[in-house]
C-alpha cells in the first residue's frame, strides 16, 4: 500500500454466490494487494443470521482483511458507515501492528502495550483514520433476490457520502455492479469525488439469476490501477445564513 | 467453516463475578448490568464498597478510543463534563478471552423523559440552559459531543442537574462526527453535514426536546425543516422556543452561548415558560436551598437580559 491511501472494496451483497471462483480465495488476494475487503450481508427479514447462504459474508471479509456486518434493510445507512470506518481503523492498526512488532518483537500488538501506551497509539490510528486519502469501491450484487433491496442500497450510499465528506482526507470513489450484462462486472459510476454522481445511473433493475461474486471480486481490484486522474474536488458545506427571530 | 452463532460474554457476565485488572490488579465485583450500547455493555459494580460503573468491551481499540476522550474531557476544569474516569484496564475472562474495560463514576439518574413527565414542563427551561452551558465548556475545550441524544442525558437527582453520558461520539471539532443516532443527526434530516462542529450538537439539543413530546418519534418525510417546525409548533410546551428552535434547526448559531442567551430572553418573556416552577414544589425543593438558589439566579438573570433589551 502506499502511504497514505486506503483501498476497500465494499461489498453489498445477500450471499449465495454461485458462479466462477471462490470469492474466500480472491479476498485473500485483494488483501495481498493492499486492497481490503468489507462485506455486508443483506437478510431477509424473516432470516436469521445463521441463514446459510450468508456464511460466506464473514469469511470473505476476513480473508480480504475486513469488517462484516450482517443487516436488515432498515438498519442499512448506518451499517455502511459504520463498516467503512471500522474497516480503515482495522486497516490503520494492521500496520501498526506491523510497526509495533518490527519493535517489540513477534506476536507483540496493540494488545500487549499498557493502557496508557495503548491510549497515545489509538490517537495516532484515529489521525491518520480522519487524514489519509481514501478510495473505496462499491461493488453491489445486483442479482435477481437484491431486486427490492436496491431502492435502501442506494439511500444507504447517500447516506455513506455525507459521512465520509466530513472528514479531512479527500475520499474517492467508484461503483460497480454483479452480475454484468455481458461481463461480471458493469460499472455504475467510475472513479470520483463525488458518491451523488452515481444518482443518473443507480441500477433500478436487477439483472439476472447468477451470482458471480468471486470473479466480481477479482475485476474489481483491476479497477484501483485505474484511478490516477481523480483529483479530489471536494466542496466545503456552505450553511445558509437566514435570520429568523 | 462452522459458523459461531453466540453472544459475546461481555454481555453476559454473571452478578457476583469477580473483574480482576490485569496490569493494576484492582478488583471489581459485578452487580448487575446496567446497559448496553453500540461497543460494550455497562456494568454496576462495587470496588471496596464503593459504587462504580465499568464498561466492557472486546473491542479494546473502540474502548481505548472513549478513554482518551474521557481523559481530555477530566483536563476541562469547572464544568462536569461526562463521568469521572478512574480506571483502564483488561480482563482474562475465564474462557481465556482478553476483554478491555474502564471504571468511571457511577451516575445514579433518572432519564430525562421520565423526569420531565414526572415534575413538570416546566422543567424543559432550566434543563436547556443547563445543556447549552455544559455544551459551551464542552466546545470551548475543542470537542463536540456528537451522538447527543435522550439516552445520553441523565437527571442527576438532587438538585436536578443535566449529566452527559456515553462519550462514544465525542469527536474533535473539525473532524467527522464519529457515532451518531439517526433521528437526532443533521446529515439524516439533509440539513447539514457531519462535520463535528457546535451547531451539529445544537441541533441535536432541539431534536432532544422533541423526542420528549413524541416519545415514539417519527420517520423522514417531505421537507424536514417544514416537519420538524410543524412538531415543534403543535406543543406547548415548546412552542414558546421556536423561534430559537428554528435557527438552531438551520445552524445559524455558531456557539452555544449564543442559543442560551436566545433562551434566557425567551424564557423572560414568555413567564409561562418558567413562573410554573414557584407552583409545584417537589421534594427536593424542600431539602435544598441551594437549588432554590440556583434557580432564583435564573430567574434573575433572565430578567435581567430582558431588562437589557427593553
């Protein structure tokens, strides 16, 4: 990873991949790239989080380094952000950690420093958190059981948005879809500064039977080599000023 | 790949277990649990007879993080803002498991909602001007609270006195709101951002007094602005507010001191707001003259301002 950028592939998804590679497999990739790997897993509301077909919602995370959440569609916007940030703590500590043993040995982390070390370490990690470039991908399962889930998706990105423009680091991002019309991935929204752009072209349809989430997976880390034009363009809120007493 | 379906211990120790710190050795016997919130659960609990309240996590990053904010928070001197801090510590539980906790004061209060019901509107005055106040100690010291809402605010009992609690969004101004609760959040409504800066807590402030009247609150709908007036309007008790309620809804004050003041003037002009006090006397009013003081010095500076600006 270079310094000072995050990478993650957020993926939204309700499990039951069923085409190509194993996704467990490419995740472990992605993270030898750099690049992590959130997941979360959409239920059902009559599912329980045992439901099979979400199992591997956690083992892709975990394999690609990341956080995983299963949710309700109601509970989806705070989730996805929720996610994001846990995942880039995760990601900062990780190379803490690394740091940490290069100077305390093998198998020392956060864990094994005193509270009070523990606390001067967590402020580092929470800076470079609010600072560091982030460039996140969304990738959204859009096959046929997603169909009424996308409406929530997209306000649940909406909402992802505002959240991430209040930090101080620039963020970019990208969208993609699964499954493609003609390859496995289709995309919604190239890479920008701005998550509301994907308004005019948010998939209203869904688009078919399979779920190709490995081979998803593996085209998306593609797509971080081909984010060096963005430059961030970020906007400062302005807050309007009307007097009314 | 067996998938674990449990819940984690933290949530479920025992009363009477004994909480042993691994690096300060002190030790803590579990009474009873008191809550749960986004990262740990809250426990009472007794160390040398002494009440205390200790909050268990596993994720020892997240509480490490509500750690530093408390420490920071103890440094600003006056005002009590969140619960004293007395100790940081881990637990080996006996499934080998490593869980981080802090020990901090123990808060016995009364949710303002029940308060509220229970003594009186009247009460929503001086509990405004007692959250706008901590509120500015707070802000001055470089913080914002962040998740404000009804849950995060307790009555201290005698005297009645606004406590804030669960410092999980306390974030440093200019940087992004860290925890929020959707109803009470700006960015939700689209009529702001989460950015940590005073008028993201103000209008948290607003959004408390309304949850108080519409207890099962209400979902997004159409313009938010329009709807939030249109609660604020349909109570009594609040409508005297809404003009300040309005601007604080739109982030016009910059600083809490700048609201109390909007309040202090409201509160001397609309005696309905604040006279019912002298009628109802509870308890309290019996037992502590302090606070009859204390409110009396409301009073007067409210009049006061209002004498200032006739």
């Amino acid at each position: 990873m270079e310094k000072g950028t995050i990478r993650q592939i957020l993926l939204i998804t309700d499990g039951n991949s069923n085409r190509g590679q194993d996704p467990v497999t490419v995740a472990a990739l992605a993270r030898e790239q750099g690049i992590t790997i959130n997941v979360i897993g959409i239920m059902e509301n009559n599912d329980s989080e045992a439901s099979s077909g979400l199992i591997e919602v956690e083992d892709i995370a975990q394999s690609g380094g990341g956080v995983s959440q299963l949710v309700y569609p109601a509970s989806l916007s705070q989730t996805v952000q929720m996610v994001t940030k846990q995942g880039m703590t995760q990601t900062i500590q990780g190379f803490v950690n690394k740091e940490l043993e290069a100077i305390l040995g093998k198998n020392e982390s956060i864990e094994s420093v005193d509270p009070k070390k523990r606390g001067e370490i967590m402020e580092v990690v929470e800076d470079m958190g609010e600072t560091c470039k982030l460039e996140v991908l969304v990738l959204i399962d859009t096959s046929a059981s997603m169909y009424h889930k996308l409406s929530t998706v997209k306000e649940a990105l909406i909402d992802l948005s505002i959240s991430l423009q209040a930090r101080i680091g620039d963020n970019v991002f990208s969208m993609y879809q699964f499954p493609g019309k003609r390859s496995d991935i289709e995309p919604i929204m190239k890479w920008s500064p701005n998550l509301d752009e994907m308004y005019q072209t948010f998939p209203k349809l869904a688009s078919g039977g399979i779920t190709p989430t490995g081979p998803a997976l593996q085209e998306a880390m593609y797509q971080f080599g081909k984010n060096h034009v963005v430059r961030s363009l970020r906007r400062s809120g302005t807050q309007s000023e009307e007097e009314f007493l | 790949m067996a998938r674990k379906v449990k819940k984690s211990s933290y949530n479920t120790i025992q009363s009477g277990t004994h909480i042993r710190g691994k690096w300060h050795d002190h030790r803590y016997i579990v009474k009873k649990r008191l809550g749960e919130g986004a990262i740990g659960s809250v426990y009472l609990c007794s160390m040398n007879g002494r009440n205390v309240a200790l909050k268990i996590s596993e994720k020892n990053t997240s509480i490490t993080i509500e750690v530093n904010v408390l420490k920071a928070l103890q440094k600003v001197q006056g005002n009590k803002l969140g619960p004293s801090l007395y100790d940081v510590d881990d637990w080996v539980a006996q499934d080998g498991k490593t869980y981080s906790y802090y020990v901090m004061e123990y808060i016995q209060g009364m949710g303002m909602h029940s308060f509220i019901r229970r003594y009186g509107n009247q009460w929503v005055g001086p509990f405004l001007l007692q959250l706008l106040n901590d509120l500015e100690a707070l802000h001055q010291a470089g913080w914002v609270f962040g998740d404000l809402k009804l849950d995060n605010v307790l009555i201290d009992i005698k005297p009645p006195r606004v406590r804030l609690v669960d410092v999980g969004g306390t974030t440093q101004v200019g940087r992004s709101i860290k925890e929020y609760t959707e109803f009470y959040d700006r960015g939700y409504w689209e009529l702001g951002s989460r950015k940590a800066e005073p008028s993201y807590d103000l209008f948290a402030v607003v959004m408390i007094f309304i949850h108080v009247f519409y207890p099962n609150r209400f979902e997004k709908r159409g313009d938010s602005f329009a709807l939030l007036n249109r609660k604020i309007a349909a109570i009594p008790s609040l409508k005297p507010y809404r003009a300040c309620f309005y601007k604080a809804l739109k982030g016009v004050y910059q600083k809490s001191a700048d609201m109390r003041e909007d309040i202090i003037y409201i509160m001397a002009n609309h005696p309905s707001s604040s006279r019912s006090i002298q009628q109802k006397l509870p308890f309290w009013r019996r037992t502590t003259p302090l606070e009859c003081i204390s409110i009396g010095m409301i009073t007067l500076s409210a009049y006061g301002v209002a004498w200032l600006f006739t």
